[in-house]
C-alpha cells in the first residue's frame, strides 16, 4: 500500500542524499 511505497520512497531519497554526498568527496 501507500506506507510501504512511502517508506520506499524515503529509502531512495536517503540513498540518493548519500549518494550526492559521496560525489561531492570525491570531487
């Protein structure tokens, strides 16, 4: 339902986030 893609949603974001982190280390 709603939740479970909400939560799904968040994961993405928060793996993006770290993601976008991570680059800006690297560079």
């Amino acid at each position: 339902g709603y939740c479970v893609r909400s939560q799904a949603v968040t994961h993405c974001i928060n793996e993006f986030i770290r993601d976008t982190q991570s680059c800006d280390h690297r560079q």
